[in-house]
C-alpha cells in the first residue's frame, strides 16, 4: 500500500500545470455597437499550444520571438474556429485579428466587426467540437457603455449563444428585464468547474495530502479541512471584490513553497499536528489566491453579479471535490498508520516525496517559466 501512495505522489509530480490555470477553460467577451460588434477571445496558452505551437526550436521554452511569430497563425485559428452571424448570415471581421500575450499565461485575441447590426446575432464556437469534450467556453455580451446583457457557458454539445437586438435606428442599450437571467446555469457551471479544478489540481491536492498525512483520527482532520477552507475563501473573495490582486507570477511559487514548508515540517515535527489548524489557515490564504487567478484573469463576470457569483459557485465546487478527496484518502492514511509495519516510514517517505515534488513544481514555476 506504501508503494501505491508513493506511485500515485510521482504522477502528481509529473503532471503538468506550470501556468495559473487549468486548461479547458476559455472565455469570450462580446461588445455590441451601433456601428459593429469587438469581440476579445481568452485561451490559456497551454489550450493554444496545442493547436498551434510556438516552440519552433523544440527546446522546450518559447521565446517572446517565437510567440510574436505564431501571431498570425493563432489569429487564423481563432478566427476559423469562431462563427459571428447576424440575421443567419456569417460576418467578418474588418481585418486579421490582434493577437497579445499577458502576464498571467493568457492569450488575448480581438475582432472588429464593422457590419451594420440588425435583429439577431449569433456566436458559435466552432473550435469545441476539435478540443476535449470537458473544454468550456463562458461568453458574455455587453452593449455599449458596458452592461451585461447575456451570458451562457459553452460546450462541445451546446456551442451556440443567440442575441435579440433592439430595432434598427435605435438605441443598442438592450433592456435587461426582457432578458433571461441564466443564474441557476452559471451556478452550477462553475460549480462544476470547481469541482474539476480541485480534482486536477495537483498542487492543491498534494499541499492538503501534506497536511493530513500527519493525522490519525477525525477531529484533528476537520480541523484542518475547515481552516482551509475558511481560509481560502476569504482571499477568494477579496479578490474577487478587487481588494487584493496578487499576480498568478507570484501566487503560483508561493503554492508550491507551501507545499515544501508542510512537507519538511512533517519530517521535522514527525506526526505532531498540534496547532496545525493555524498553519493551514495561513497557507490556504495562499491557494484562495490560486483559485480566485482561474477565473478574474480570465476576465469572466456573470451576468448580474459580477465576478461574485462565478467564484461563490467555484468555491463551493471546490470544497465538494475537497471534500470528496479527504473522505476517501483518510480513511487509507488512518488505515496505514495502525500497520507496525508501514507506520513508522509513512510520514517521512511520503513528506520526501512531497518536498521533492514541491521543489520541482518551484524550479518549474520560476526558473523554467
């Protein structure tokens, strides 16, 4: 059983999530003018990468030359991949798009659509039936001095978001009280998404393994649980108030020094989990600050509420994949520690590895990134 837990560290450790989001998650932001329609498109750039690769010379890191090369090509795929139709008939934009990296891993492209708008307008995301099946899509559309007026989340099975425009010759303010209010489907979309986030989330997952690899019974667990979580979720609601915006650059290290500060812990203090809770409140300010950098640099917002809504229901999502996870891994860990055989090396041997994998997540992070 030993050697299974140590197998199953060294996959977390092999898998690849050096930038702040996980993939599968794009957004669309669509601004409807009188004279046309701007459309911005968000993708993280491990998504593009795999469609369009930048690393020309294979050496295993992409230069701003080679980014600034694959414009053209990342323009033309957006563009082939994104269906803008005005009364059934498919627009175009004015010219190729423009195409910016930022500092949080994302790529931004934007559209000029010059065509005078009519009754009703359609975006379908073509590219979802050529990405995996779990990839997501959240759109908005905005009228012109900036409000909300519809959102939907788009998959491989439901790609399409349709617009009623106002009359022609008359004011694009659309009125929102005619517009359905998909707050339920937000709700649970990203609910579903941070529930995803957690389960693939492996530097989440190892840092609370870390943490509870020291337990041997059920109070001291909860403990535990419950100060990560109040813990993350006030830093996940201040930024998503805008109180704090720490960029991903930085978040990001942090999470994985959190990780080896609780794993040499571990092999210093030994099964000492007194006061513990104190620590994992501190540490999980930290990774509330992860989780809140998935969505606010995507740019998504809902549709009444901001960004408040999506990252609640993310949260949620996220305590009931942590949840799940500790309901199944404690029992194992609580299990081995009554083994004479395995107990004594249970701890150490997996606080090692953790480290290890923290250090390597760390060098990847920083000097690789």
């Amino acid at each position: 059983m030993l050697n299974r837990i140590i197998t199953v560290i060294f996959l977390l450790g092999y898998a690849q999530f050096s930038a702040a989001h996980v993939s599968g998650l794009s957004s669309a932001d669509l601004i409807v003018k009188a004279q046309g329609v701007d459309a911005k498109i968000t993708f993280a750039l491990q998504d593009i990468e795999a469609f369009v690769p930048m690393d020309s010379d294979q050496d295993t890191k992409v230069t701003a030359a080679e980014q600034e090369a694959a414009k053209i090509k990342i323009a033309e795929w957006v563009l082939q991949g994104v269906q803008l139709t005005l009364d059934g008939q498919v627009i175009q934009p004015s010219a190729a798009g423009m195409v910016n990296f930022d500092q949080q891993n994302n790529v931004n492209i934007e559209f000029q659509y010059p065509q005078t708008l009519s009754k009703q307008l359609q975006l379908q995301a073509v590219f979802l039936s050529t990405l995996p099946v779990e990839h997501k899509q959240f759109v908005t559309i905005k009228n012109e001095i900036g409000q909300n007026i519809s959102e939907k989340m788009l998959s491989q099975s439901d790609s399409l978001i349709a617009l009623t425009l106002p009359v022609a010759g008359t004011s694009t303010t659309v009125n929102t009280n005619s517009v359905e209010t998909p707050t339920a489907s937000t709700f649970s979309d990203f609910l579903l998404l941070g529930i995803k986030h957690i389960l693939t989330g492996y530097d989440h997952l190892l840092f609370l393994f870390s943490l509870l690899i020291v337990t041997r019974s059920f109070w001291p667990a909860i403990k535990i649980i419950t100060f990560f979580t109040i813990a993350h979720s006030i830093t996940l609601g201040l930024a998503g108030l805008n109180i704090v915006n720490i960029p991903s650059s930085i978040v990001e290290p942090l999470i994985t020094v959190t990780i080896i500060y609780v794993a040499l812990e571990n092999i210093v203090r030994g099964d000492n989990s007194k006061r513990r809770q104190w620590l994992t409140f501190f540490f999980g300010l930290v990774h509330g600050l992860g989780f809140a950098a998935v969505l606010r640099e995507m740019g998504i917002s809902s549709y009444e509420t901001g960004i408040m809504l999506p990252l609640f229901s993310f949260n949620l999502g996220v305590e009931i994949g942590q949840i799940t996870v500790a309901a199944i891994v404690l029992p194992i860990i609580w299990w081995l520690h009554n083994k004479p055989q395995i107990e004594p090396r249970l701890t150490p041997v997996c606080s090692v590895l953790a480290s290890l994998m923290g250090g390597y997540w760390l060098i990847e992070r920083t000097l690789l990134s």
